[in-house]
C-alpha cells in the first residue's frame, strides 16, 4: 500500500447530498473511538445539510450483545448525536439491524456467484496453510487462488466428502488506487490483496458483504470509518464494482479513514482501557458538551490555538478533507480541563440540574432530580453554585464541595491531608475563632463581616499568619484542606453549625 497526504483543494470532492452512516458492532461498552467515528459522521451529515443512518452490525452471534446495543443507542442520546434514518427512526432502507437482512444478503450472494464474481471455495485453512509451506512461502501467507477454477467433477468430489462450500470474491490482478478524502490517493499493488471469504461454509455472511452490501442499498456515498478498516478498502472498492455491474449500488462512494487515537506509551487506545470506556468519563462528571469538544480534537481542529468550541460552532466549521491522518493521542488532563472550561458556560441553574445525580449518587442529597430536593438543599445548592461552578472540573467533584454546605452535623472528621495541615497552634485559634463569632449577631452573619471579624481576631490581634488563622476554621467547616471559599460558606452554613464545628474540631484535636 502507497500513501500520500494532499491539500483539501486537491482531495475529492463531496457528493452534493451527503449521506454518511454510523454502524458499529454491539460488542462491548462504547468507546471513544467509537464515539469520535460517530461525531465526525454526524458532524459531516450536519455541516452539509446531508443525512446521517444509524445502524447495527449484529451478525456475531458469539459477540454482539443486546446490552452493549442498548449501551449504543444510550451513549448516543446521552451526547445529543442524533441521526436522520435508522434504528428507532426508520426509513426506506429498512431494516437497519444486519440480523434482520440475512436474506437480503444471501440474494446477493447468489447473484455474485452467478454472475462469476465470486466462487465456491473448498480449502480449508490446514490446507491453505500446508499449500503455502510446499510452496515455500510462510504458513500465514494468505489464501493462493487454489479453488479459482475448480471444475464441477472437482466440486462435487468435495462435495461427496461432506464439504461445503465458502463464497470468495474473484479479485482482479491489477493495482487498485482511490483517493481518500482524509489521507490522499492510496494504492494497493496487483495481487497484495487475496481473493477473500464473504460466506462461511455454514451460509452466515461475513463484514466483507454485509457492511458494503448495505452501504450500497442504503445509498451511502461518503464512508468515514477509522484507520484499522483501510487494508479492507480495496476489497470494497472491487465488490461495489461488482454491485454496480449488478445494479444493487448507484455509485462507488467516497472513503475516508480516520486517524487512530493514541493511548498511553504510543499504543492505539484499547477498548479495554478505563480511559476509553465512555460511561467512565460519564460517571466520572464529564458533560456531554466537554467530551464531545475534546473527541472533535482528535484529528481536527476548529482553528489555529483554539480548543474550546461548541457544536453549533463545530458544524459551521467542519470538513472531513480537513481532519489531519496523523494518530491523534488522547490526554485526559486535556479533556478535564476541556471539560471544565464547558462546565464554567453553564447557566447556574442547568449546572445545579446536571450536579444533582451525581448528589444523589454519592449520598449528599436526598433524591436525583432538582425538582425532588427538599427547600433547605435548593437554598443551599442555590447559594453555593457560584462558589463552586467555577472551582469544579468534573461534575462528580461537586459532591465533595458542597457536601459540608448540605451536612448538618456538628462535626466532620478531617480528612487525612486535612488533618496533616493542623498545627500546633490549632487549638488556640479555634478558641478565639469561637470567641469572636459569637459576638456576631445572626443579621450580621454576612461574607464580608465574617472576613472582617476573623481577620480582626486572628490575624492583626492574634498576630497569626492568614494560613494558620484561616487553615484550621476551613478544616472545621469543611473537613476538607481545599473547600468552597471559607466566608461564603460559613455564610451558607450560618451560625449555630459554623460555632458547632469550630468547637466540634477543637474537641477533637
């Protein structure tokens, strides 16, 4: 296989009504990868007012799963990436599940192997692989054509021995070249691509009929796909020629391969890698405008030094000609703070409704939805969100910001490095921490009041540094070593339970 990257002017040009398709195996929890072929098909359909068909390639019995299927159909809800025909939306290339097409596929079988384009194949892979040592080229070489011209005595020999056949296409012996929209012209050289399987013996089509086949009868003329399908190109281009001499496709369409995403230590990202699971980064706080910012990343680029954009933006920018072929490495610190950068545009409100299941998750709220929450947790989130909108980059980290806010115990126990921030001298601002503010009446119990009456008492009468005067009243309100900012929050926690905890501490030292 020749490569060579062109500029956008000289790669082809896009059909005038583009329709992409998104087809992924249920095989699995779905990835980023998956996801990043997924916004960029959509992207695509989007950008040129074409059509985006979503559909499932579900002919692995032993594999596919209805549970990493309804995963699919979740992620993509999830992130808003919705589809013009297809699985729950229908259209008139139904149905959109392999497993419902088989007969579609064995029609067209037949009419390749009527019309001589593809043959019965008899060997075995034993075979294949003793043919190949005899012939001394490596066990593993590939199939040799042994079965190409086969007479119907030597058929039905095999036949008689209980055999049954698989179909392979016939291969044509010369280069095959197409221009990828994303990496250039490509070409694969006569005889590099063996004449491959599109039936097993016990009749089940293979990837190799059933992805083209529908591509073809579902009129999809731009393939993004990602880089790991490009040796299986060729293969297709020849099949869709076949399909057109048949009159089952309307025109080859245009490919384009997508760059892999890097993992740790240049290593292709594996499905099995905590970082690809996407309801890791779900569950973990990611919005969905964060992750699908950072996934447009991967191999495009809205402009020059700009990383934070919207999908409204990406839409109005994006080309596929423009996505870069070289391997695109996935960071999640970059995603964080991606992520973080989404979670600030938020109005206060949608990020209050966003942060509740993660509350309630993780046990600092009494129900999952906004609506259900009693008056005091709405005062109190309320009261906190612009304190913490701005400080969170996850939304499974407001828990632990507003968790103190919502308690209503008298006492929180430290955390470890909490405590380790403790000093000697501890003991002895409490006290005077607890003396100054419970001069202060409960109409004064104001942000910048408390600030004036701690600095007072602490720091130019008590003559301590701002770290040790503040670091053990923080430790007291929160339990944490890094909190929502300390005034604020001992507004929202009022008096009685801020003078609770500040004793609470001192009991505890």
């Amino acid at each position: 296989m020749t490569e060579a990257e062109h500029s956008k002017d000289t790669k082809p040009e896009l059909p005038a009504h583009v329709r992409v398709r998104f087809c992924p195996s249920p095989t699995g929890t779905p990835h980023v990868g998956m996801i990043r072929t997924a916004l960029f098909n959509w992207a695509e359909a989007r950008a040129t007012g074409g059509k985006l068909i979503f559909r499932i390639e579900d002919t692995d019995a032993v594999r596919d799963s209805e549970e990493s299927y309804n995963q699919i159909l979740e992620s993509l809800r999830w992130l808003g990436i919705d589809w013009d025909e297809g699985i729950d939306v229908g259209g008139p290339h139904g149905p959109y599940r392999q497993s419902e097409r088989s007969d579609i596929y064995k029609d067209v079988a037949a009419k390749l192997l009527e019309a001589g384009y593809a043959y019965e194949s008899f060997s075995t892979p034993d075979e294949i692989k003793e043919r190949n040592l005899a012939a001394g080229r490596p066990a593993e070489f590939g199939y040799d054509g042994y079965d190409r011209d086969l007479t119907e005595e030597q058929k039905a020999a095999f036949r008689a021995e209980g055999r049954k056949p698989a179909l392979r296409i016939r291969m044509p012996d010369e280069d095959i070249a197409f221009d990828d929209l994303i990496r250039g012209t490509i070409e694969f050289k006569a005889g590099s691509v063996p004449d491959y399987v599109i039936m097993r013996p016990n009749g089940d089509p293979l990837y190799t009929l059933t992805n083209p086949v529908d591509d073809a009868m579902m009129d999809v003329n731009v393939v993004l796909r990602g880089e790991d399908l490009l040796s299986s190109t060729p293969r297709q281009i020849v099949l869709y020629r076949y399909l057109m001499e048949l009159g089952i496709a309307k025109q080859m369409p245009l490919f384009g391969h997508m760059p892999y995403v890097m993992g740790q230590g240049n290593k292709k990202l594996s499905k099995r890698d905590p970082e690809s699971n996407l309801f890791n980064h779900r569950d973990n706080g990611f919005i969905r405008e964060g992750l699908l910012n950072y996934l447009a990343l991967l191999g495009w680029s809205i402009a020059p030094d700009r990383d934070v954009f919207s999908m409204d933006e990406m839409i109005a920018k994006f080309d596929v000609r423009d996505v870069k072929a070289n391997p695109a490495r996935f960071d999640i610190d970059k995603a964080i703070s991606i992520n973080a950068e989404h979670i600030r545009m938020l109005e206060p409100q949608d990020f209050l409704n966003r942060s509740v299941p993660y509350l309630h998750r993780d046990g600092v709220v009494s129900a999952d939805n906004w609506d259900a929450l009693t008056d005091r947790e709405k005062a109190v989130l309320t009261a906190s969100a612009p304190l913490i909108q701005p400080r969170v980059r996850l939304l499974g980290e407001v828990a632990g910001m507003v968790g103190s806010l919502l308690s209503t115990e008298e006492y929180l126990e430290p955390a470890d490095d909490a405590r380790k921030q403790l000093k000697d001298s501890a003991a002895d601002v409490l006290d005077a921490a607890v003396a100054a503010l419970e001069g202060v009446d409960e109409a004064d119990w104001k942000t910048d009041n408390l600030h004036e009456t701690l600095n007072k008492a602490l720091v130019e009468d008590g003559g301590y540094k701002p770290r040790l005067a503040f670091g053990p009243v923080r430790v007291a309100i929160s339990g944490r070593r890094v909190s929502p900012p300390l005034f604020e929050s001992m507004e929202i926690v009022g008096k009685p339970l801020t003078i609770a905890r500040l004793k609470g501490l001192r009991e505890h030292l």
